[in-house]
C-alpha cells in the first residue's frame, strides 16, 4: 500500500497510447531506467500493435522511436490493455488522451471534447490506491484540472472507505510530428504547473535526468494549460501570415523565399515557421486554435476571437486558392484526367493524416472529376480512404494509393507536391516526363522543384509564392 505522501516514484501509468503518449513515455523510461513506465489504452488493437515484434508496424512513425521501443519495451516500459491494475500500481498518473473538437451540442466545432478526459479521471479516481500524482499531458482548455479535481474529490467523498489523496498538475506536450523523439531529447523548455512543490519537485527530478533545469519552467495550473494552447495558435498564425503573403508575391512576381529570409533575418521575428505551403495540418493547431476562439467567446472577448479565427480562415482560403489554381492551369476542366499527389501527410516524416492540407485539396479535385493517384512513403490505403470518405465518390470518380512514384506519375496530366518528403527533393524529372502525358504540369507547394530544370525538360511548372511561375 502506498503511503500517503509520495516521497518517490517507481510507478508510472500513462493512460492513452497515441502520438503523445507513447513517444513521451518511450523516452522518459530511455532516461529513467529505475522506473516502472506502462502505457495502457482502451484500444488491444494499438497495444498490440506497440507490442508487435515487428516494430514497422508500431502504430506511429517518428524518426527514432522504434529504436528507443526496441531498447526499453518490456525492460521497464510495458503497453498493456489492463488499465485497472496499471492505474493500481502507479504513483503517478499521465492523461494523454484525446481531446478532439466537438462535433455537436453546445460549443459545436469550436470547444474541446472532454469525455475522454473524464472517463480518464474516473478511472484514477476508482482504480487508484493511496497518494497518487496526476499529470495532465494532453492538451487542454485552460481550467481542465478542476474538472478532474472535481471529480476525484468526489470519489474521495463516496469511496468505499480506503483513504485516498490526489495532486494535479499540468505537463502540456511541445512536441512537432516528425521531429518528436528529438524535441523530447532536447526540450526548448519544460513546463509543470501545479499547486503542490513537492508533487512538482517529483515530476521535475524526472526531467533532471537529462533536461537542464534552467529550461523546466514551474507555474501555476492555468498558466501551464494556457500556455499550450496559445503556443500552438502563435505557430499557426505565423504559418497563415506568409502562406497570404505567398499570394500577394505570386500577383506582384515577387518570390515569397527572398521575401521571408529577409524578414526572418530581423532578430525580433526569427526565421522559424516562416515557410509557405499548403497549410497547416496536424492534430493540435486548429483545434487549439478552435478552442482558444471558443475560450474567448465565453468570456466575451469577441474581438479577440474574431482576431484568431481569422487564422483559421486563411488557412482553408490557402487550400481552396491551390485546388482552384490546378484547374484553372489545367484549362478550367479536370475531366478525365489523372493527377498524381505527391504526399498526403500533413508534413514529412510522419504518418500522420489529421487536418493534412491533401485531404482538402483531394476532395476538391475529386469533386471536379479527375482521377487521382497518390504516393506516399508512410500513409496506407486505409487512413487515406477514412480521410477521403471515398463512398460518395465510388459510382463515377476515382483514386488509388500507389505503392511507388513511377506508378502514381504513369500516364498523369499533372503532379501535385504537397508533403515535403525528402525523396521528393531529388526527383528524376527526365525520366517522370517522359512517363507523364503531354503537356505535364507540375504544381509545387512546397517549393523543393528546381524550376530551371523542370522547364529544361519540357514541364509546365507553378510554384507557391514565386511571381515568376504564375
């Protein structure tokens, strides 16, 4: 039985085995090795799946983690579906669940969905035995940790007479897809909120087995679950600003690149997410975005929200603005035309689908009645579809996943770069032309096409931002 005043951890539960949860807890236990990590998930398909002796086939894909999984798992980080007995043993206590936007009822795509954050709280509040931590790892509106506060306290109050006792604190994830095991490797900083020093002291002295202490950064609870939210909008704001100026540089034959290392030199700004494409994607920035808008709302300020939903309709502007511009180059008709999309990722090195810019710029295309061959190294047929919903297409226009790019370009009227894969960057654009249908087009919104090599071959080629190619 645990005392009721946790003076160190052995145990560590992480409830929810996805993009935060496993990661995070695969490199916590890699620094941590006198520790007892177990990610448990109500999905035995994704635990399994973690526990696969084939680690191709782990559930996420980040550079470096099946290494760190292969080095840790079942030494002293386990994934297992048991959450009862895993939430039991654990003096400390991750909620990394999901936390999507609502789809109905009252704060409908704007607020945060809560429930399998509740369901989480309930569970410690029932399973959990004596003193117990809990850390909120996923991100949240800003005064979640009353909500499960209340929740536990009330569990206290209708236990069944075993004395329990819980602190909260708050842990927001800074992670970017792609580059996770390295952003966890080497934080910009650390956040813990919380009330109680000792409880923050305990999780801290994790983080001191490799963070240098001067970047973990202890606050209070609101300011930590702020914090993440307005992280994320700032990152994203700064992608819809040069993604409108790509436009403007496109009608004033200016080159967006020239522009945005020239500002990006100006110390005040950085040269960081000053990059044009597609658009955001990924899971966080526009539900946070969302969330951060319906916040404002509720406290009525409504100038503030208005401020950053603009964010969000840049972002779907830059989408629609793309798929128009392939029809318009492709003669206003997309007819029976094949276009081969390089990329459905919302970035490179991940296989991540959630809000990618290729789901909206695929179902534009689609509905203009084309037919589409995409390619990507790491998105499977599956994701695609459920992105696609490819039921309302099925009767009369079509799209397949190629497992190769000379597939995806065979006989194609155009391709459509839109992850910023490595292997995209060194394409051989004389061999792809001579495979692709006259007069081939490429529309590079990623800006890795050499220009001057691609016309040298015969290609007609737009590119995001650059006046000179429109």
């Amino acid at each position: 039985m645990k005392t009721q005043k946790i003076t160190q951890i052995f145990n560590i539960c992480c409830i929810g085995a996805g993009y935060v949860g496993g990661p995070t807890m695969a490199v916590l236990a890699d620094y941590n090795p006198e520790l007892r990590i177990t990610v448990v998930d109500i999905s035995k398909e994704k635990i399994d799946l973690w526990n696969s002796e084939d680690l191709n086939d782990l559930p996420i894909y980040e550079p470096g983690l099946k290494e760190i999984v292969l080095k840790n798992r079942n030494i002293n980080l386990f994934f297992s579906s048991n959450i009862p007995s895993s939430i039991e043993k654990a003096d400390m206590v991750f909620i990394s669940v999901n936390t999507p936007t609502k789809k109905k009822g009252f704060g409908a795509g704007f607020a945060s969905d809560l429930k399998y954050v509740e369901s989480s709280a309930r569970q410690v509040a029932k399973f959990s035995k004596g003193h117990t931590i809990v850390v909120e790892k996923s991100t949240l509106p800003v005064k979640t940790a009353q909500t499960i506060k209340s929740i536990l306290e009330a569990y206290k109050v209708k236990g069944d007479g075993e004395k329990k006792s819980f602190d909260i604190l708050s842990n927001p994830e800074f992670l970017a897809e792609g580059t996770a095991i390295n952003d966890l490797k080497k934080p910009d900083r650390v956040l813990i909120g919380g009330e109680n020093e000792d409880a923050i002291n305990l999780l801290k002295k994790i983080y001191l087995n490799w963070v240098d202490e001067n970047k973990i950064l202890t606050t209070d609870l609101w300011s930590s679950e702020l914090s993440k939210l307005i992280s994320n909008a700032f990152l994203a704001q700064r992608i819809s600003s040069i993604n409108s100026i790509s436009a403007l540089c496109e009608v004033t034959q200016a080159n967006v690149h020239n522009v945005s290392k020239a500002i990006g030199m100006d110390h005040r700004i950085g040269s960081e997410f000053l990059n044009p494409g597609p658009g955001f994607g990924g899971s966080c920035f526009k539900k946070d975005i969302s969330n951060l808008i319906y916040i404002c709302n509720h406290y009525g300020l409504h100038e503030v929200a208005s401020y950053w939903e603009k964010v969000i309709v840049i972002n779907n502007w830059q989408q629609k603005r793309i798929s128009r511009v392939i029809v318009e180059k492709l003669f206003g008709n997309l007819s029976e035309k094949k276009i081969a999309i390089l990329g459905f990722a919302f970035k490179s090195n991940t296989n991540d689908t959630r809000e990618s810019p290729a789901i909206s710029i695929c179902r534009d295309l689609l509905e203009e009645g084309c037919y589409l061959s995409i390619y990507d190294p790491k998105v499977n047929t599956k994701q695609i579809k459920s992105e696609l919903n490819n039921e309302q297409y099925k009767k009369d226009i079509f799209w397949e996943n190629c497992s190769n790019l000379e597939d995806a370009l065979f006989n194609a009227d155009a391709m459509v770069v839109l992850t910023d894969w490595c292997e995209f960057n060194n394409l051989d654009l004389k061999k792809i032309f001579e495979i692709m249908r006259y007069p081939s087009w490429i529309f590079d919104t990623r800006n890795i096409i050499d220009p001057y090599l691609a016309e040298s071959f015969g290609f007609n080629i737009w590119k995001l931002g650059n006046g000179f190619y429109n």
